[in-house]
C-alpha cells in the first residue's frame, strides 16, 4: 500500500512478559468519584459520560512532560486504567473481567483545566482541555493474569511527595463492567482500547519541576516530571 506520506508509527505500551500492546483509542470517564464531582461543582451523574484523547497522546513512564501552552492552571488526575484486547457491541457486565479485559495500568489524565472551565462556562467541548500533546501519562500495563481482577485497592496521587489524591477503586461509582457495557452501547469496542476510569477528589495544579508520583495498589508507580 502507498499513501501520500509514510503513515504514523503505532503506539505501544509495554506488556510486561508479553508483547506490547497497541494501542487503539482512549476513553475516559468523567466524574466517576461523587467527591470529584463534588469538587468540581457537579451531582454525580446517574449514568457514566465519556470524553478521549488520540493514541499519540501518551507518554511513557519515567518521562518528563513539557508545560503545555495555552494555561497557567495544569492539574494532573490520577486513574486506573483498563486494556482491553477484545473488543464488540452491548457487552454483558458479567463477560467483561474474565473474557474482555488484558490488563491494568496507572494512568493520568492531565487537565488544562481553566480551558475546561472556559469550555463549560460556554457550552462548548472540552477537548483542548483534554487532548493536547502529551496528556496521558501511562505506565506499562500488568497483565490481568498477574494482578488478578482490580476492584478494589488505593489509588493515590503525590506531588513532590505530599499526598494530594486519595482513595480506593472501589469507590468509584460506575464499576468496569459497567464502563465497559455503557460504552459498548454507543460504540462498538476494539482490542487496544484503553479506558482510564475517572480520578478522585484533591486535584490541583502543577508547576514546572514538580515530580508526580501515581499509584495504584498492585501495579508499576507512575512517575511523572513537569518540564
């Protein structure tokens, strides 16, 4: 096949024991802790909503994030995140751990969030809040095999080593067969795609030098510097 120009390299993960993992699209769930929606001047939902980042938007672990332009108000959101290497339309919630899930990461979703808020004040989408160049910081993803189905466990977030997030997976409020379900009734779901799912209150800005450190009980730390 020839195209106009050479085509952009796939984005891959490390897998540990197994091959990399190609990365397909990014999900992202909204507001799926009722202390985040809280602080972020929302009721929880009573059903998940979603926004993405492209593929080319991950960074690897131990890598240094440049301070990306347009904002003076760059705050990081630690997440679980889920690889899925089976993909399909209305999955069942009870097939989704067993048969649809590869693996688990660290992930966080950096947020250019007076962007966002300029966006929500006037209605408008929150993608150049959310989907700018290098805004999703993962680790290499830990097989299912290894960690076993992730459902509960502390997720936190440090900044130069103080504690600014806090909590557990089993506090979120849409559980992953149900992100997986909800999303796959209004797109239909690839091997490759990740789903980071949701963050929990405390979050705030960082400045450059600053160094992240995201954690997920269980799986490699995720260790970020601001440049």
């Amino acid at each position: 096949m020839n195209y106009a120009f050479p085509p952009a390299p796939v984005v891959t993960l490390d897998a540990m024991s197994s091959n990399p993992f190609p990365v397909r699209r990014i999900f992202c769930v909204g507001q799926n802790y009722a202390d985040h929606a809280r602080e972020m001047g929302s009721a929880p939902d009573t059903e998940p909503f979603f926004f993405m980042k492209p593929a080319s938007a991950i960074l690897r672990n131990n890598s240094v994030l440049p301070y990306p332009p347009g904002t003076t108000d760059l705050q990081p959101e630690v997440e679980l995140v889920v690889a899925l290497h089976k993909g399909g339309k209305h999955i069942p919630t009870g097939k989704v751990d067993d048969d649809y899930v590869f693996g688990y990461a660290v992930g966080l979703d950096m947020t250019r969030r007076d962007l966002q808020r300029a966006a929500r004040e006037k209605g408008q989408p929150w993608e150049m809040a959310k989907a700018f160049d290098h805004s999703a910081p993962c680790t290499a993803i830990t097989p299912e095999f290894y960690s076993g189905t992730i459902a509960r466990g502390k997720v936190e977030l440090k900044v130069n080593g103080q504690i600014r997030q806090s909590a557990d997976v089993g506090d979120m409020l849409w559980k992953i067969p149900q992100i997986v379900h909800f999303l796959s009734n209004q797109v239909e779901l690839f091997p490759g795609d990740l789903l980071f799912t949701g963050t929990p209150a405390g979050v705030g800005p960082v400045v450059k030098g600053d160094v992240i450190e995201a954690t997920v009980a269980g799986l490699e730390p995720l260790i970020i510097t601001i440049g």
